[in-house]
C-alpha cells in the first residue's frame, strides 16, 4: 500500500509504503507522483516504509519503468525504514 503523507507540499512529496506492494499500488502512485512533476518541474520525495514485504514483479518493472523515465525529474529522494 502506498499512501500521500499529509505533510506533503508543493515540490516535496512524501508518502507511507507498507505490505506488499502490487501493481495496482502503482496504477494510483505513478499518475500522483507524475502530477506533480508536471506542476513542479522536479520533486524531492521522502518514503518512509513501515511493515514493508516487498514488491510483486510487476510492480517492480513499474518502478523500474518509472525512475527510466522520470529519473532527472526528482531532484532528491529520501528513504526511511525500520
């Protein structure tokens, strides 16, 4: 699951990813982040992961797919985890 931290604002985009994550996780994340993108020219991002069990595969080739084609437009990305 994949959830927009309500501290979000403007150009810096945080989110909660917890469980595993599936390809409709995707479906909802991509058109977000990318929205955002369009309004900001570049992001920062910050995920913070929580009881995460990793990804299916197809959601790992829509990650992959995803930083192919925006990886110039986040400026700086953030990890935080157990």
């Amino acid at each position: 699951m994949i959830e927009i931290l309500p501290e979000s604002s403007g150009h810096v985009v945080g989110f909660l990813i917890s469980g595993k994550l599936m390809h409709a996780d995707y479906q909802t994340f991509v058109p977000l982040l990318e929205k955002h993108i369009q309004e900001h020219g570049s992001v920062r991002v910050m995920a913070v992961f929580h009881d995460f069990a990793g990804l299916e595969a197809r959601a790992l080739w829509d990650e992959m797919k995803f930083d192919t084609k925006h990886c110039r437009d986040v400026e700086r990305c953030a990890i935080v985890g157990e």
